[in-house]
C-alpha cells in the first residue's frame, strides 16, 4: 500500500506558527501593539485640520485600531484552543501501565489445568489438526537454540517455555510463498481454478504481541476486498495463546504498546502462573501438590470451539478456580505489570502525533546511512502484509500458475512503477515510510497495531538500526520542539 509524498512546506509553515504562539504567547499582545503604533506613527504624518467629517488620518486611526482589536481578539482565540486541545490530549493519554491496567481488569480464569492435561488435549488435537508450535533449533557454532514455528508429530516437541520464535506465526496464515490459482489449456482456451488450503490446523504457542499482529492481518485481509485464501486459512485454525510472564528477551517494548496481554484472538488462552508468583503465596493452593509439582496453569477461553477441546480432558486434572486462585491470577497480572519496564521515551499514543511532525527530520538520512535495504526488517516483522503476484508459465504454455510472494517496503524495487521510475529510490525515504506505517498509518487505517514491540526487526537488522532507538530520538526531537 503506498502513500504519497506529503507536501512538506504546509506543514513546516503550521508547525512554526503553533511552536510561536504556543511557546510565546506575549505575541498575542506584542503583533497587535505593533500594528496600533504603526498605524498611529502614519496618522501623526498625514494629520491635517478637518474642514468637516472625518479626515483620512483619523479613518485610518479608526481602521488601526480596529485591525489591532480584532487581530488581539483572533490571537487570544487561537491560544486559548492550543491550550485546551493540549489539556485535553494530555489528560486523554495515560501512561503504558495504567493502559495495561485497565486491560487486565476484564481477565479472569475459566479453569485451571496440569501439564498433563494441557499435553494430552494438544495430542487430542493433533488427531485432527496440523499441529504448529515453537521448536528449539541449534544451529553448528554452540549458540543457544532458537526458536522456529513448525509442523510436529508429538506434544512434547513443542517448547511451551519458549523465549520468542524468531519468525512469527504469520507464515502460517499467509505464506511466503503461495498458489493461488493454476490454470490449464482445455479445448485451446484456458480454465483457471482457484487453489484454497482449508487444511484444519492449529498452532499451540502464540505469544500476546503476536496474537495483536494476527488481528492486524485479519482486518486488512477482511475488510474492504477480502482475501479468500488468507480468510480461509484463518477460519480453519485454532490457536492456543501463551501468556508471557516477564519479556521474552531483551530489547521488546510490548509493555509500552500495551500488547504484553491479549484479551482474545485466541481460542485458548495459557496462563504460567506459577512460573512468577511467589511461592509463599501458594500455600493451601489446590494446584500444589507432589503429582502437579506446582507446574499448573490457568487457562481462558477466547471461543466456544476452546471450551469444547477442554470438556473432552480427564476430570482430575481440570477445575474451576475460586478463592486462593482468583488471588493467585490477580498476583500473577500485577507482578506482570511490574516486569515490563517502559522503553519507548513517549507514551504510545503519542507516537503517531510524533511520527507525524517527524517527516522532515534529518534523523532519516542519518541512520539510512547504515541501511543494506535488505528487507530483513520486513520478513520477520508479524504485521507486514505486502505482497506481490507473478505468473508462472510452463513452456510450452500449456499450464501455470500463479503465485503470490511476500514483498517488503524496505528493498530498493518496491516501489518502482512502469517507466523505470522509483518514487521512494532513496533509503532514507523507505526507512521513514516503513517507521511510519509502523507507528502511525496501520493503525489509522485499521484500527489495530502496525507494531507489536516484538523487537523483532530490531534483533534481524545487520545494520543494527533500532526501531525503538528511532521512536526514542523522534520523541527527543519533539520535545526539544516543544510539541
């Protein structure tokens, strides 16, 4: 989705003049003062007897003092509406905890289970579905494993205690590669049919910041034309959420976004509590004992398709909280709050009012200096929806087929048209472009996240540019702007 240049004069010419009547208001006083001295300073010139009436000098005292009420009363107004529109955002924009909150005040346990129960239903599910989850993968130099959404055979491939996977589980509702329809020569015209993959899947693991990205995708690829294949895609799989207790590594801010918790997007929702809370705390609880070995979790459902998986466990290992476990969850949501730290130097709403005084900035160019335009950044972030479509043909043209590929804003070609012209050539014009759509333009247009704060671009780039370093120098520069 492209976005045209925006005409950077207006704005400029805007933003000066808020920055001197707001952060000058003695202005309001000082034009109009000018003006009358002017005026009387022309008067005292061309003043002459009156033979009768009034003389053009005295007109023109008149006019003054007019023009300078009218002007004094104008600069008033216009003040006095800076003032309030900035009472008003200020009190309207809470801080990232008090967001997180407020969210979690909705958030209560339908259940509580064992892990035995949780691995026993994921291999009840597996009958039926194409089990997804996160799996350690080592690599050949003894770096620590990461982690990879894959296809597994048996529950216990599944590493329920991941960190974070290093792609999202976008891949698994909008591949990076797929066909969407062949077609064949028949009777020398060609028959195209189209290729849906309505395959039952489900995918256990999947962390708040990226069940925020996956509602993201559904309102682009639901709303205005719908996309069928990712639509179905999306209606034939069953996610299974998992709480993050602390962040999952270094370098997230999803506590400052507010998408550390998730109140649905999921059929299921996993909660760790016993991975955090004290364990003081959890003498006399139900869930402790010598066969749970304290490793129960609390569980939400998001669908009646999530409350149905569980009927079908064994009774022992699944009950209804109360008393010391409503405790316990609200113990777990509030030691929650205090695990993740504030990293972006801005509240998050102000983000897009900041990105957007920021078109200009020369911080563009400077950090584009370091830009391999790579796309790395593109292809692990979990909210990046771009894609291009080609037409595979077989020679001789009997059959094709056509393929629809991930594209990302961030390489050299994307945004060059018929003609051989590239209107975002520059990296440092498809740096801001992608800031942009990240922190303001999404989410304008959706109504949901552009970003997550998975950090994911951030731990992918080579270069080492930070989208968080940029958020944190943009707000730099708007307070040093005074707005």
């Amino acid at each position: 989705m492209q976005h045209p240049p925006v005409n950077s004069k207006p704005r400029s010419l805007g933003r000066v003049l808020c920055a001197i009547f707001f952060g000058h208001p003695q202005v309001i006083v000082l034009v109009p003062l000018s003006i009358g001295i002017l005026v009387h300073a022309i008067v005292r010139l061309t003043h002459e007897e009156p033979t009768h009436g009034f003389t053009p000098a005295e007109l023109v005292r008149c006019a003054g003092v007019l023009t300078a009420l009218t002007m004094f009363a104008g600069l008033s107004i216009f003040y006095l509406v800076i003032v309030i529109m900035g009472i008003l955002q200020k009190s309207g924009n809470g801080n990232s905890v008090t967001a997180t909150r407020s969210t979690t005040e909705g958030l209560r346990l339908d259940c509580i289970i064992t892990r035995k129960f949780l691995l026993e239903r994921i291999a009840e599910l597996g009958k039926s579905r194409t089990l997804i989850g996160p799996v350690a993968r080592s690599d050949s130099h003894g770096h620590a494993p990461q982690h990879f959404y894959e296809v597994v055979k048996r529950p216990d491939e599944i590493a329920l205690d991941f960190g974070y996977c290093v792609y999202g589980p976008k891949g698994v509702l909008l591949p990076a590669r797929e066909t969407l329809l062949q077609f064949d020569r028949v009777d020398g015209q060609f028959k195209a049919r189209a290729c849906i993959d309505d395959r039952p899947t489900a995918i256990v693991g999947v962390h708040p910041c990226d069940l925020h990205a996956i509602e993201t995708l559904d309102v682009v690829f639901r709303d205005g034309p719908s996309d069928t294949h990712y639509l179905t895609r999306r209606e034939n799989t069953f996610i299974v959420g998992i709480d993050c207790a602390r962040p999952c590594t270094d370098g997230v801010f999803c506590g400052d976004i507010g998408t550390n918790l998730a109140a649905g997007g999921f059929d299921v929702m996993l909660y760790p509590l016993f991975d955090v809370v004290d364990a003081s705390a959890l003498r006399g609880f139900k869930c402790v004992g010598p066969e749970s070995n304290g490793r129960c979790l609390g569980a939400m459902f998001g669908t009646e398709a999530g409350r149905r998986w569980f009927e079908g466990g064994p009774k022992e290992d699944f009950y209804i909280p109360e008393g010391k476990d409503i405790e316990i969850f609200d113990a777990y949501l509030d030691q929650k709050r205090e695990a993740f730290p504030q990293e972006i130097e801005a509240d998050w709403k102000d983000v897009p009012r900041i990105l957007g005084r920021s078109y200009d900035s020369l911080l563009w160019k400077a950090t584009s200096n370091r830009c391999y335009s790579c796309g790395s950044c593109n292809l692990v972030c979990p909210t990046c929806y771009c894609f291009d479509i080609q037409d595979e043909n077989d020679l001789p043209v009997e059959s094709g087929r056509r393929e629809r590929t991930w594209d990302g804003c961030m390489l050299r070609e994307f945004a060059s048209v018929a003609g051989g012209h590239n209107f975002r050539d520059a990296s440092a014009n498809r740096l801001r472009h992608r800031i942009l759509r990240k922190g303001a333009w999404i989410q304008q247009q959706t109504g949901h996240h552009g970003c997550v704060g998975c950090g994911r671009c951030d731990r992918a780039c080579t270069a080492q540019i930070s989208i968080k370093q940029i958020m944190n120098q943009l707000a730099e520069e708007a307070r040093h702007a005074g707005n």
